[in-house]
C-alpha cells in the first residue's frame, strides 16, 4: 500500500476517507464523505513529513482560515479544519472536474472564447479575495478547478498574503511557481501587492490561449531551467501570442502583455479592470468586422438599406420564439445528463428552464420542481433558490412548502451565500418579513383580545424583532432598498429609522417620502 492509500478507511474528524484524488507538493487530497449526513467533501492531509515543522503546519492552517473568509461563487469553500499530533486536515467543498493544467496538458489551448469564459470567473473570484484584503500569490492553472458544468473555481490559498499580516513571509524569500510568478516575487520584494496576482494571470491566459507559458526553457525541469525562467521574468519581454496563434485579436493581445508589465505601476490596478478591457476588446472588434469600406456611399444605399432593415426586423420577430426555443433544448441536452449525475448547478438550472416563459417554453411546474428538488438535496446553498421560489409561487401546492422555503431563504441570507444581487436581496427580504409579519400578528392579536401589557409575550416579540432586524441589515447592507424600508418600520428607535428611510431612498427613489 502506499503512503496516499494509507488514509482510505480511515477517519478524519466527522468525514470517512473513500478515495485518492491526487497528490501535491505539501499534501494529498482525498474523496471522503460525512459519516452521519452522507455528503461528499475533499479533504486535503498535510504530508506527515512537512507537518513536523511548525511554520509549514501553521501555513497550512492559514490557508483554511483564509479561504472560509472568502465566500464566492468561484473559489472552492473550505468547510472545516483538524490538526491532531497525527495530522493536519482540511476539509474542502469537493469540485467534479479537474485543474486547468491537466485542460491544457489534455487539449494544448483552449478556444478563445472559452478561454474568456473560463478566465473572468477567475478574475472575479481573485477581485474578491483582493477586496477582503487577500493576495493569493500563487495562482497559475494547476490551483484553477473547471468543473463539468463550465464554471471555474480557485483553490490554494496556502501561500496568500494577507495585507497587514506579516508573521509567516519570510524577507528575501520568493513564492509562488516560476512560470507565473510576477518580477517582484522573484525579487523577494517586501511590497508586494494585489498586482502580483495580476501579473499571474496574465501568465495564465498566456498559456491558455497559446498552450504554453510566456517563458519556456529547453529542457526544463531542473532547478537551472527553473532560474533562468526567473531571470526571464525580471528582465526578458514575453513573446508576442500572436506568434504562436496567429489569429488571436490585437485588443486581447495588447491586454496580456499589459498585465504582463514589469512595472507593476504599469499593470491593470485591478482584476475589474482587466476584465473590462477584455469585454472591451471583445466589443471593439465586433465593431471593426461590421465597419463599412471606404467607397461606402450612405446616399445611393439608404433606400436598399431601409427595406433591408425592415425584413430582417419582420424575420427576426418570427424567429424569435423558436430561436430561443433552440437555444433552451440544447441547454437541457448538455444540462440533464449532468444533473443525472448529481451536478446540483445543472438541476438548479433545468428547473429555471422550466419555471419560464422566457425560453420559449410554456411553464411546467411538474419538472421544474422535480429538478428543483433534485438541486437542493442535502445542506442548503444557492441551487435551492429555486425550490424556494417554486414553493413561494405555489405552483405545486404542498404540505409545508412556505416553511421550506422560508428555511432556504433565511439559510442563504444568514450565511450570506455567493448569488446574484436580486435573488440575494430577495432571501434576505422575504426571511426578514416572515419574523416582522410574524411579530405584527401578535401585536394585532394582542390589542383584540384586549390584554394587559404585562400579559403580552414581550420576549417573543423582542426574538421576532431581532431576527427580523438582522436578516434586513444583511439585505440592507447588500443594496437592497425593501430591507432598508422595512427595517425602519421594524425598529422602536428613531434614530435608526430615519437612517434606514435615507438608505432606501438612496437606494431606490421609490421610497423617499414613503412612509
């Protein structure tokens, strides 16, 4: 037996190891799963030999209590952490689908396109680690996840940087991976920022759109190779793309080797911004392809062109519905088989699919909540939102339905789950409601029965109020304006309630002067 399929069989806090994924540098990552709840997870094991010095273990412990910070639709959650005399462990949300690096190895590059997609997910989960304070400092393909479904998530958090904490960086010691690493990493500079993240990724759309990285030694594999790509970050420039993949658009180009820059005053300021250009550079050549000639005359065509205008406006009206029609039977050809496999997304999806008009179908409730079910076994994230909504809606009445999906609203507000902002504020507003809704009831049900103040149960009015106030804050706080509002009608004080009006108003001029 070797040394990763030790573990198999064995415990490791409430989870049971089942299988061996893979093996890195620091640690193995296994397959396990929850002895009471049954629900899959990965769990990463510190080598024993590293987790003898304490530095290397405390690292590893970093990670996790820098990743559960760090709640995003695309950077791979981490759920909980164990260190015994034994082991070091991390438990992490188990991603189906594999790193970018073994993409690449497999396929060589990657479409544009699908580079794109792929790589602004990237940017938005790095942009929002950098807005918590967080420098990843060691991102390249191999800590990229792409899962079955398309979505990328990023991992790895071992080596980032926290600004303001400097107990674990060592001075002159560079980290992170050769072929990625930004001049001042390699420099072992000690103000190092967020734009090192930036130069990284450069590097990685480098390497998915040409399948290899902007610099490449001969005979690569040695600690010598491994220095002279080094060098090459701190003093060469990368190639020009173009001259590995000759159709690549000069906008995109011009994008990588901005990030690219050895100033890191030079580069984008942040992932916001490099991913703006990059939907920029998109636009800007579908504008240059549709550019009319030179010997373009607006006089001699403009009738031609009015009729033609006209037609396609008349086609596109009738095709419209079956268009869209199309587009949503092939989503559900790409989306059933996944969810058949246990993929939540892809159920999450269908179920959208089919609670809608607007994909040319007419609403089948049966379906949807079939798919909506399927998507929200086990604990609750965000691919319940729409049973919730489905519950809400009472398409498919059924015993308890509203408790469930208050149940899910609440859960995905409280713990303030990655979503979009619409469907974010609406869990907080409706969990929020149900506690303000509640506590008005005994109120009116108080002054009918004519009872004594003393006689009021004020301690569970005081728990309604409570938790109506915090799930509104969250809401509020999010840019929701309904939370904003109702929360100043749920407080007693008038300070807060004025506070709470102006934030609505702020938010939505709907509400300013309502009362």
């Amino acid at each position: 037996m070797s040394a990763a399929e030790r573990w198999i069989g064995k415990e490791i806090g409430e989870y049971r190891i089942t299988e061996h994924i893979s093996d890195g540098g620091m640690a193995s990552v296994y397959r396990a799963e929850h002895k009471l709840l049954g629900n899959l997870a990965a769990v990463k094991i510190l080598n024993p030999v590293l987790s003898t010095d304490p530095e290397i273990r405390e690292r590893f412990l970093q990670e996790a209590r820098i990743q559960i910070a760090l709640q995003h639709t695309n950077i791979v959650r981490v759920l909980n952490a164990y260190s015994t005399e034994e082991y070091s462990a991390l438990v992490l949300e188990l991603v189906e689908g594999q790193s970018l690096d073994k993409v690449l190895k497999r396929r060589g590059k990657l479409p544009v396109d699908e580079a794109l997609t792929i790589f602004k997910q990237v940017l938005d989960a790095v942009g929002h680690a950098h807005e918590k304070g967080v420098i990843h400092r060691d991102l390249k393909p191999s800590n990229i996840m792409v899962c079955a479904d398309g979505s990328a998530k990023v991992t790895d958090f071992g080596i980032a940087k926290v600004l303001g904490d400097t107990k674990l960086t060592r001075t002159g010691t560079s980290m992170g991976s050769p072929d990625y690493m930004s001049p001042e990493q390699v420099l072992g500079k000690k103000d190092i920022d967020h734009r090192t993240d930036i130069y990284s990724l450069g590097a990685t759309l480098y390497e998915m759109l040409t399948g290899r990285p902007p610099f490449v030694i001969e005979n690569g594999g040695t600690s010598d190779s491994d220095f002279s790509i080094k060098k090459a970050h701190v003093e060469n420039s990368p190639d020009d793309p173009r001259t590995l993949v000759r159709e690549l658009a000069e906008p995109i180009v011009n994008s990588i080797l901005h990030s690219l820059a050895k100033d890191k005053n030079e580069r984008f300021s942040d992932c916001g911004e490099f991913s703006l250009a990059l939907l920029s550079n998109k636009t800007d050549q579908a504008k240059k392809r549709i550019t009319p000639p030179n010997s373009y005359n607006p006089e001699r065509v403009c009738n031609r062109r009015m009729v033609l205008v006209a037609i396609a406006l008349a086609i596109i009206s009738v095709i419209w519905i079956l268009l869209d029609r199309k587009i949503a039977i092939r989503a559900m050809l790409i989306l059933q088989p996944k969810c058949s496999l246990g993929n939540s997304s892809s159920c999450a999806q269908l179920a959208d699919i089919y609670a809608s008009k607007e994909n040319g179908f007419l609403i089948d409730p049966v379906k949807a909540r079939f798919f909506a079910e399927k998507a929200c076994r086990g604990e609750v994230t965000v691919n319940c939102l729409p049973l919730a909504e489905l519950l809400m809606d009472g398409l498919i009445p059924a015993e308890n339905d509203v408790v469930k999906a208050d149940q899910i609203y609440e859960t995905i507000c409280r713990r303030n789950l990655d979503v979009d902002d619409t469907r974010f504020h609406r869990s907080c507003f409706m969990a929020g409601s149900k506690y303000y809704l509640e506590s008005l009831e005994i109120e009116e049900s108080m002054v009918k029965t004519k009872k004594k103040p003393w006689e009021y149960p004020w301690d569970k009015l005081g728990k309604l109020s409570d938790d109506a106030r915090i799930l509104y804050s969250l809401g509020c706080n999010a840019g929701s304006a309904d939370c904003c509002f109702y929360q100043a009608h749920n407080t007693n004080n008038e300070q807060e309630q004025t506070q709470m009006k102006i934030r609505a108003c702020e938010l939505n001029v709907n509400y300013c002067g309502k009362k």
